[in-house]
C-alpha cells in the first residue's frame, strides 16, 4: 500500500472509530486529524491530535513549536519512532504502526490497538485522569450528568452551585466552559445553548469597581472596552461612570456574536464584601446585555439560600453539589482503571466508595496513590493498598483540610469529635442531646443540633439514613480525628458550648 493511501486509510479507521472535533490539517511532510478520545477516560481528551508523517524531519520542523513539544496530553503519531523524535524528550507521544492499524475491520480493533500502545509506551501516571490537588474536566471529569442537564436544559436561568469544598463545584464550572467552548454543547449559532462560556475565579475581588474590571479583562483582553468606555465619557458630563461601564458590557458581547456565559467561582467573597449589594445588583442586570450567569460557591452562599428573601433571591437558582452516589463514584473509580490496564480485587472499589462517603477528591486522592502503587508493583491491586493510601504523605493534608474547612463552627465539631471518641456512624440527636447533659451542657436543644446537622448534611459530612437516625458519611474523617488528641479537642470544644458558643 502506498503512503498516500495507507495514509488515507488509517485516518479513515481513526475517524470511524472516534468523533472527529477540528479541521484536517495538511503540512509540508504531515497530515494531522483531531479526534474525540474521551471514551477510554484516560488524559487524552477531546481534541486528541493524530498526525501522519511522511518527511519526518521536515514535518517536525513545522509542527515542533507548538504541536508536540510542551504537550501535557499525550499525542498519536502514526509511524515509529526514529531519531528525528529525540529532541523531543519530554513530549507525550504514542507511535502507532500504520501497517498494523491498515490491517484492523472493526473499531473495537482500533480502540483496542491505540489503548494497547498508550499503555506500552507511556508511563501511567501521564495517561491517569486522576488529579487531587487541580480542578479536572473533559475525559478527567466524571459525574454531575444531572447538574449538567439541568443547567443545559433552562438556558435563559442563571444558577448558584453550593456544597462543601472538596466535592467538585469548581471542576463542574471548568466542565462547563469546556462543554461550551468546544462547542459539544450545540454548534448552531441559534440554538439556546450556544455560547461563548468564561471562568473566572472572585478570590480577592472586594469591590464592584474590582469586580467589573476583572470580568471585562477577562472578557476582552484586547482592552477595547477601554477605549469604548472613554469615549463614552467624553461625550458629556452627564454620561456617569455607571452608565458607561454597562456600555462597555454591551458593546463586548455584541462584539461576540452570541451569549456569554459568566463562570464565576469563589463568589462567598462578592457575598461578603461591603459592596454586595452593589455586585449583585450588576449581575441582576446582566441578562438583558446577553449575558448568563452560573456561580459556586461555598458556606456563604449556603447561608444566603436559607433565606427566603436574600440577595440571591431571584438572581440565580440554587443547585446543591453532593457528594457522588455508588454508580458514579464506581465509574469514577472502575473505569479508567480497566483503561489502564491495572485489576482491582473484588471489592476494593466498593471500599474506596464506604471509606470516602463518595466525596470526589478523597476518591480521586485514593485512586492517583493506586496508579503509582501499581507502577512498582506490577499485579491484582489487593487490599494492602490502603496501608499505602493511607501512609501518603498528602492523604492527612487533604482529609482533614477539608474537614476543618467544613466544620468551622463549635457544635459541628462537638458531634464530629464525639463521633470519633465512641467511633460510631450512626447516631440520633436524642443521643447527642444525652451525651451533651452528661458534660454539663444544658442549653442544648433539639432544633440547635437539628440545625448544626442541617449543615453538615449540606457540607457532605453528615447524611439521613432513616427517620431520626444521621450516619456520618466518611469513615475516613473519623478515622483521622482519632489519630489526634481527641480527647483534649472534644473537652476544648466543649468548653465553648458550655460559654454558650455554638
């Protein structure tokens, strides 16, 4: 078979096997496709380049600046690999035998043959989609279809995400500005989910002057909204700042051609600055300029939702993140795993899922030790990996940075720590109540502890199993506050109650 046409014909088995998300590009001595390989659940992605190359030299001399070198996903090469490749070194790339792949019928085979290659030639770690310490997204992100469709489904509401950190919230909204920006959402400029989709974290945002010149930045780094906001002032003296700043809005997303969709994360900051009013304000009058707004944030946003007519009252609807159910938690856990070739044991999945309570970073934490574990190890993952998890260096940092993140305030941990000290799960308030007479503390009614729990349910550490009955949902956390001095943290808490601090 000549190149040409073995060319052609690899790219056709590609092609029919993935979708294909951009443009053919033809170069002097190379043919590159872009395909959508999220279905292995590996760190390959949506726009996964494939390049054909004929001239080897010469072709890399046109792709090297920006295709291949650099790359933190891995790239398919049709070809082997020749010393043309070796200034290469640190580029993630997975050569595929061209002769081999023309010989395969069934997309099955070709799936079967770049996984195979991926595995044999990269370093797991490079192709895991597990990550504990950065949002993920596209192929690395797992769960949350419902959340996703209801925001798909009513594109003309703004939404506010609120939970506990740790589950997610932040990588949802990334997910998002993905699904948008590569257009997977629709691709008819007339659809009602077509848009141009921006995240922008609110950390360090104080006021609404910050907080409007962050966005338009972020929005137009080309500074035109600069020179349209002066010349809007220099028309009159009766053009305020106000007036001229939501010009400047306009006039960025008529210059867009479709929707924007504000992303913004960490808003507890807008919540509890001293121009929250202000802020919110603004964000109310967005929509009629072509904007839509999808917010996250955490204890602030909470407390805003509890109440009736608060500021977020008619501005967004709320959507609370979880922690993940059993099915999505085992996809989370099961699914790149076969990718990657490495066989769990029967029922280390279903215990990685009962120690974390399905709460997506400690599960993501569990399953990134079990990948490098595997590395030096070499066979069936069996139940003495959870001596290396939880030996982990990071594994205390991150389990209990989120509880002290998320139990702030004295009753909460009052019930952690006693949780801990008789190591049950499962618990009622009327228990509570008796143990807290039992230290001295009397003004400790029901609806106190139902609130407190309240709470902690929304922040993904406590959850009903039954009429009056709460389980506390990761054994892991107890686990970790046992480990410290738990009884001269539980008498400290106490004391606080007892001073009437809850």
């Amino acid at each position: 078979m000549e190149a040409k046409e073995l060319s052609s014909r690899c790219f056709k088995l590609i092609a029919s096997a993935f979708r294909e998300t951009g443009p053919a590009k033809i170069g002097k001595g190379f043919t590159r496709g872009l395909f959508d390989m999220t279905v292995f659940r590996l760190k390959l992605g949506s726009i996964t380049p494939v390049f054909w190359i004929m001239q080897t030299q010469e072709a890399l001399d046109a792709i090297f600046a920006d295709e291949l070198r650099g790359r933190t996903r891995p790239a398919i090469v049709l070809g082997t690999k020749s010393s043309d490749f070796d200034r290469l070194k640190g580029a993630f790339i997975i050569f595929l035998d061209p002769d081999k792949l023309a010989r395969l019928s069934s997309d099955a085979q070709v799936r079967a043959l770049i996984l195979q290659s991926a595995q044999d030639q990269l370093l797991l770690t490079v192709l895991s989609p597990y990550e504990t310490f950065s949002a993920v997204y596209g192929d690395q992100f797992f769960g949350r279809d419902a959340e996703i469709a209801k925001i798909r489904s009513e594109p003309d509401r703004n939404f506010v995400l609120y939970g506990a950190r740790r589950m997610g919230k932040t990588s949802l909204l990334k997910q998002l500005e993905h699904l948008y920006n590569h257009e997977i959402f629709s691709v008819d400029p007339n659809a009602e989910n077509y848009g141009k989709a921006f995240f922008i974290s609110c950390l360090g945002i104080h006021s609404l002057d910050g907080f409007q010149e962050v966005l338009l930045t972020n929005l137009d780094p080309s500074k035109y909204w600069t020179g349209e906001l002066r010349k809007l002032m220099s028309k009159g003296r009766h053009i305020s700042k106000d007036v001229a700043t939501l010009s400047a809005f306009r006039a960025v997303s008529g210059r867009s051609g479709r929707r924007i969709i504000l992303l913004l994360d960490e808003i507890d900051v807008l919540l509890d600055s001293p121009e929250k009013n202000k802020i919110l304000d603004f964000l109310r009058r967005l929509p009629d300029m072509r904007y839509r707004v999808i917010m996250a944030g955490y204890k602030s946003v909470w407390r805003e939702t509890q109440r009736q007519s608060g500021p977020l009252w008619n501005l967004a609807h709320p959507l609370y993140i979880a922690q993940f159910g059993k099915e999505d938690s085992l996809a989370l856990i099961q699914k790149p795993m076969n990718s990657l070739g490495i066989e769990l044991e029967d029922g280390i999945a279903a215990r990685i899922y009962k120690d974390t309570g399905g709460i997506p970073n400690y599960m993501q934490h569990y399953c990134s030790v079990i990948v490098s574990e595997f590395i030096s190890k070499g066979k069936k993952i069996a139940g003495d990996i959870f001596d290396s998890i939880h030996s982990h260096p990071d594994f205390d940092t991150i389990v209990m940075s989120a509880f002290h993140e998320n139990v702030q305030e004295p009753l909460g941990k009052f019930i952690s720590y006693h949780l801990a000290s008789i190591n049950i799960q499962d618990f009622t308030i009327n228990e509570l109540i008796k143990f807290a007479r039992t230290k001295g503390i009397k003004h400790l009614d029901y609806d106190h502890l139902r609130s407190s729990l309240d709470y902690l349910v929304t922040m993904g550490f406590v959850q009903t199993a039954g009429e009056s009955t709460y389980r506390f949902v990761a054994p892991i956390i107890l686990d970790q506050l046992r480990k410290r001095d738990l009884k001269s943290n539980l008498n400290s808490v106490i004391s606080e109650l007892k001073s009437g601090i809850t």
